[in-house]
C-alpha cells in the first residue's frame, strides 16, 4: 500500500484536545483546533475521497485527588481557552454508565488488590473542555493535506526509501533513494516518525543533539458500548488518569480503549521499528479493558480481542523536536511522542517559518524564532521545541492522544 499518512498516523487516536503541561503545547493545540474545526476551508479544497470530520465532543479531564489541576487551568486561563468545572453529581448526570469512585493508583488485572473496594472518590474537581474532541478519519486527513498541498505545486513520491543525506561543506544537497535516484534539495525535513533517529544517523547529526528520541511500542483496543449508553450518539473523550486509561467513541458504536501508561504497566521501548510485535496481546488487551472496567462497571468486554499496535517516537521528555540543526539545511519536525497528530495544521506554519528564516541566514539556535499563531493571539517562541534544550522537567513524560 504506498499513500499520505500510512506511517504510524494511519494508526493514530486521532484526539484533539487543549490541555498541555507547558503554555506552548496548550498554546499550539489550541491554535489547531481552529483548523480541525473549520477544515474545509484550512485545506481549501474539496477532496475527491470526501474532507475528514471533526466530532466536537469535547474532552472531560478525571484525575486522582492527589493531582493538582491548578496547573492546567492556568494556562488555559493564560491563553482564554473555554473550561468547565463539574461535580459529581454532573458527571453521572452526563456519564450515568460511570462511577465516581477512585481507582488510582491503576493497576494490572492480576494485581492481587485489583478487585479490593474502592474508598475514596475522584478528584472532585473534574473538567471538561469544550474545545475539543476527534477526527473521524486519520488517514483520510492526510491524504486531504496531500490533495491541498497538491493544489499549490507540492508532488508526492511514494513507495521510495532515503538511503543518504548527501552533504557538502556541512549543507544538505539532497537525498538518494534506495533505487538510485537523487532529488537535489536545499532543505529538507526529517519528519520520518518512529524512523526519525535513522534519519538523523544518516545525516550524521544524531550525537550533537540534546535531546534523542526513540520508539515506543503502543496497544489501543475496541469494545462495544455498554448497553444503557451509546458512544454513538452520546460519548466524549475522556482522559481518566485516576484509572490510567483514555477513551472515545469509534465507529460502530465501540469505545476505543487507550493507555495513559500508569506506573504499574513496562513501557516496551523497540530497537528496530521494522521489527516489532504488531498483535495486540492479551496482556495488555486486559489490562486496559479491566481499568476501563473499573469506571463503567457494565463495559462489555469480548472474547476476541480488538485493536491496533503502533509506535510513538518518543523524545527524551515527550515534548516534540520542531527545529534547525548543525547540518546546514536540515530540518527536524520529529519526537511527536504519540500526541502530536492533532498540531499537524500548525506544525506545518511553524517548520515553514524556521525554515525561511535559517535559509535566510538566521541563527535559530542564537535567537529562536517567534512565530504568531493564526487563529489565538499568542506569538509561539519555538525555542521550547530546540533539539538543544535541557529536559523539560514539568512535562507529564506520557500521554493520551
Ligand atoms: C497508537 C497511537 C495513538 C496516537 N494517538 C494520538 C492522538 O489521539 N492524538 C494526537 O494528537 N496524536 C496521537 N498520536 C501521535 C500521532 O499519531 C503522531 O504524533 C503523528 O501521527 C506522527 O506523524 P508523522 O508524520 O511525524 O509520522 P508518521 O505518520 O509515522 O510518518 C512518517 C513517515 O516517514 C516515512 N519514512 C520513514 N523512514 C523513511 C525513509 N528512510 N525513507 C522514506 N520515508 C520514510 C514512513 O514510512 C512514514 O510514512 C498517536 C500515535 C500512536 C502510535
């Protein structure tokens, strides 16, 4: 199969949702949401496969009582980006298939306290972002991006794999394929996914970077709704870090099943991201299933199991590379962490930006570039995205979608 966005978006959750540990990641997915909200007109074309959709549901954020979720709030407050704080009684009135009671810390099903009763209740702060949601289609998204970059002179060449970086006198001059052939290019952008640190060893950069990034192994699974509640027509995102996981409605009334990858589950880092399992497994099919389990009582789960296995690129503190490099002329848009699908609109004005500026003789490591989001009043200092910068400490280092 050769197209746009079977890499491992193909296999994405596809959630959009505003809340980030830093000002600029909020910042970003916010500035997002604008274009998934009115996505016919950021693409600006009709695709001859239909435009994806974007579900508004909303994303409602449940968190153990010991989470302080002042920090989130801030920055939504910081940038006006709409909030609401519900109580208990609301989240059954909204949710009736759930419970309220705290199941954290998560833990696997054959934990021998998995089943002990619950004795307290979940953070009582409990909040819902309107501004949020998911896209029908990952897949069809990109090949809408690929039609729209089409339309103004871009080409797309499948089915081919870069073997070299060709440099000279430390600038790129191109790339070859493995059947031979060489495109000549002033600029180019590692933007190759799990492959990213490949790439980077091709092009002999990776050692003078910072932060590194690698492949993370990831499970997502499907079970139908229960009977008194129909994702369908009812259901949201919902991060639920006080049980470890996130899920949605998908297609055919199910909920998708994700992992927010709690202490108790081993993170399965892949050397060679041609070479992985990609079954899901029943461990883990289990584990995520039972935790879900936990806050609807009534879940169905199936015997067989449902899902897809796909990879992160995972940077050294989960906050994406968006930068120049010591390479003259090569560009990285990579470590995007499992989180960075949703940014893909703004991502592509942020690298564009970088890119002119660098070509144009800026020194982007000196003086980062500053670029102004197009839908939110905020001018976005790429210097937090910098391959050179110390760990963030205060990323959350995991994920929902
Ligand atoms: C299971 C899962 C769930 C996720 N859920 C969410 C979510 O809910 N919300 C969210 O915002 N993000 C989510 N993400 C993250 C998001 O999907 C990724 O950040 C994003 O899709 C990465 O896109 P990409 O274009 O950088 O990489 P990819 O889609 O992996 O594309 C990289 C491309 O580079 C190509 N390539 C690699 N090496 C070479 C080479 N040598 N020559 C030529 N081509 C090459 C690959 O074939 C591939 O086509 C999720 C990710 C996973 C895996």
């Amino acid at each position: 199969m050769s197209g746009a966005g079977l890499g491992s978006t193909a296999n994405t959750c596809a959630i959009i949702r505003t809340h980030y540990s830093t000002l600029e990641g909020a910042a970003l997915a916010y500035d997002s949401y604008f274009s998934w909200k009115n996505w016919d007109h950021y693409l600006g074309i009709q695709d001859e496969s239909g435009n994806a959709k974007f579900y508004d549901t909303g994303v409602l954020v449940i968190k153990p009582k010991s989470f302080d979720l002042s920090k989130y709030l801030e920055l939504h407050d910081q940038l006006s980006i709409p909030y609401e704080t519900w109580d208990y009684k609301k989240l059954l009135e909204r949710m009736p298939h759930f419970v309220d009671d705290s199941f954290f810390p998560p833990k696997r099903y054959d934990d021998p306290t998995f089943s002990d009763p619950p004795t307290d209740k979940v953070n009582p702060q409990i909040i819902f972002f309107p501004t949020g949601g998911y896209i029908n289609d990952a897949i069809l998204s990109v090949h809408n991006v690929q039609r729209a970059a089409e339309n103004k002179g871009g080409k797309f060449l499948f089915n081919k794999e870069v073997m070299k970086i060709l440099q000279f006198d430390n600038k790129v001059t191109g790339v070859e394929l493995s059947d031979g052939e060489v495109i000549e290019a002033k600029a180019i952008v590692n933007a190759a996914g799990p492959h990213s640190f490949i790439i980077n060893r091709l092009a002999g950069i990776e050692e003078k970077m910072k932060i590194k990034t690698r492949t993370l192994r990831q499970e997502v699974h499907f079970v139908p709704s229960p009977g008194e509640f129909s994702y369908e027509e009812k259901g949201i995102v919902v991060s639920d870090g006080d049980a470890g996981g996130y899920h949605r409605p998908e297609t055919g009334n199910l909920i998708l099943v994700g992992s927010e990858d709690p202490a108790c589950d081993t993170l399965e880092w892949v050397d060679d991201p041609d070479q992985y399992n990609q079954e899901v497994t029943d461990d883990q099919f289990k584990a995520q299933v039972s935790r879900l389990s936990k806050r609807i009582p009534n879940l169905p789960i199936p015997n067989k199991q449902q899902g897809i296995v796909d990879l992160y690129d995972v940077s050294d503190d989960w906050i994406p590379i968006y930068d120049a490099t010591d390479l003259d002329g090569f560009y990285l848009a990579i470590g995007t962490s499992g989180n960075q699908y949703k940014n893909g609109p703004v991502i592509g004005q942020l690298m564009a930006e970088i890119i002119d500026a660098c070509e144009q003789g800026h020194d982007h490591d000196k003086e980062p570039v500053k670029v102004k989001m197009r839908h939110i009043d905020y001018n976005l200092d790429a210097k937090i995205f910098s391959r050179k910068r110390e760990v963030i400490e205060n990323s959350t280092f995991s994920v929902l979608g």
